[in-house]
C-alpha cells in the first residue's frame, strides 16, 4: 500500500525541471508494486505449491531485498532533487516508509529462509543415512543359495 501511495503521490506532479530521479523513483515504486503484488496473489491463492522447483522463500527474500535497495535509492535522489513541492515531498515520506516496511519483511524472509534451509539440510541427511542403512541389511533370501556350499 505504501509503495501504491508512493506511486500516485509522483504521478500527481505535473512538471519537473532535472526529471530523472522523478522517473527512477516511478519505475521503482511501479517496479515494486506489481512485483510484489504478484507474488502476493501466487501466496494468497497457494498457486506456490503448483511449482515447486522454484525456491519460493528464495525469491521472496530477493524480491524485498531489492525493492528495499532500490525504494532507498530513489528516495534519497528524489530528495535531493525535488523542488519542495507537496506531491514530491508526499512520495519522499511514503518512499522512505515503504523501504522500512521492505526492510521489515527482509528480516523476516531471511529468517524464513534460513529455517526452511535447516529443515531441508537435515531431511536430506536424515535421508543419507536412512539409505546408507537399508543398503547394510541383509534379506534372507531362500531362493539365493550360497555357492560355496
């Protein structure tokens, strides 16, 4: 919602003199909104469990990783080159927060992800040792006769 906000507050403004931090701080709040809101809706309707060769606490992290690098960028450079006017100020505000809620939701999918690696690692150990024991027992088989009998 942050990032939306963002993004209307710098459509709003109607003339801009150096216009390049107003464009990079549109395509990444725009970037960031329709990145994020799809994966949101693959989330909400559990279409992530249809595809799973893709690393969905992978991409997550990466997602928000990015978008709080580059909402933190853009906020900076449309800080230092706004005219002070109240649209351009209004998406500075709501740019820096949205970056801190990214940030937040880094944090989190870092955790995420590092339990979901842990739990992976230690099923496949788990799995290793499993069949490196199956593979040690003997089944008596009466129809194999020993040939140095």
């Amino acid at each position: 919602l942050l990032a939306l906000t963002a993004f209307i507050c710098i459509e709003t403004i109607m003339e801009c003199s150096p216009c390049e931090g107003l464009y990079f701080f549109e395509f990444v709040s725009c970037s960031a909104l329709v990145v994020t809101g799809a994966l949101l809706l693959l989330f909400s309707l559990n279409l992530h469990t249809r595809i799973p060769q893709i690393n969905w606490n992978l991409t997550d992290l990466v997602n928000t990783g990015l978008s709080t690098f580059f909402f933190f960028i853009a906020s900076v450079v449309l800080a230092a080159l706004n005219h002070k006017t109240g649209a351009e100020i209004a998406a500075v505000v709501f740019g820096f927060l949205a970056m801190a809620v990214y940030a937040v939701n880094t944090f989190l999918a870092v955790q995420k992800w590092r339990m979901s690696s842990r739990q992976q690692s230690s099923r496949q150990s788990s799995d290793y040792i499993r069949a490196r024991t199956e593979s040690r027992e003997v089944v008596h088989r009466p129809e194999i006769q020993r040939l140095d009998a």
